[in-house]
C-alpha cells in the first residue's frame, strides 16, 4: 500500500495533499517522507536553546528510538550566517538519515544557501545504492532572523 502523496509548492512554499480526481493520491513515498522529515518539528534534545524562550520543546510526544522531523525550527531566530547554514545542513541531515539507516536510500546531498533576504533554502538529492538520482527538490523556509 502506498502512501499518500504530499507535494511541495516551490512558488508558495508549502505542501499539501495531491488530488487524483476526487480521491486523495497515493505514490511518491520517498518525497512524501522527505517533506514530512524536514518539515514536522522534532522535539528539541537537552541543552537545545528554544527561539521563543519558552521551554516547549516541540516535537511528536510518542517519539521513540527513532524520532520524527527536523530540529530546524530551532533556528528560527538566528542570524542569516554561514554557521546558522551548517546548522541547518546538520539538522536536516540528521532528519533524513532514518532513509539511509531503512536501505531506502544509499546518501543525500544536502546544500543549504541564503537565496534571499529572509530566506533560507536547501537543495535535497536522493541517490539509489548504485548512485542514480532517485529524486531532488528544492526546499524554502521564511526566516525571521535576526539580521
């Protein structure tokens, strides 16, 4: 049984369900667990200072060896920065490598720029074992940093 299938909107920065007809679209498994590894919150880890000042720290309350998302949320306030673009590389990879660990994919490429003001975007490849390109997308978030 597939999935349903979640596409991403590049010209309106979002995702959201795909329509067949009347019915809600199945396929397209892996960019479906992409947008959903990068885009839900995954809870914060110990030490993690949360943007807001709050002590939420987010995420899917039933989280267990293996935990769903991106921390990239903790970012939100940061300056638009080249270590605030490693940070997020490093959260982003680390949201994906539950596909690497399952076999689904062999590697990801990940580039994180500033591709505007207010802006940060990530161009995500996935490759197969024998390295052909499974899929690639490219991603944006609306920063509200601190410039």
């Amino acid at each position: 049984m597939a999935d349903i299938t979640i596409s991403w909107d590049t010209a309106n920065n979002r995702g959201d369900f795909t329509m067949s007809g009347p019915v809600l679209a199945t396929g397209n498994d892996l960019q479906t667990a992409i947008l959903i590894s990068i885009f839900t919150d995954r809870m914060a880890q110990p030490g993690d200072v949360i943007p807001d000042g709050t002590n939420d720290p987010r995420g899917w309350w039933a989280d267990d060896d293996v935990p769903i998302g991106s921390r990239i949320w903790l970012l939100r306030r940061a300056k638009q920065t080249q270590e605030t673009l490693q940070k997020a590389y490093d959260y982003l990879a680390e949201a994906l490598q539950w596909l690497v660990d399952d076999g689904v994919v062999a590697r990801f490429d990940i580039a994180c720029s500033w591709p505007r003001q207010s802006t940060l975007g990530a161009q995500i490849a996935a490759y197969k074992q024998n390295g052909t390109l499974l899929t690639t997308g490219l991603y944006t978030w609306a920063w509200a940093g601190i410039n």
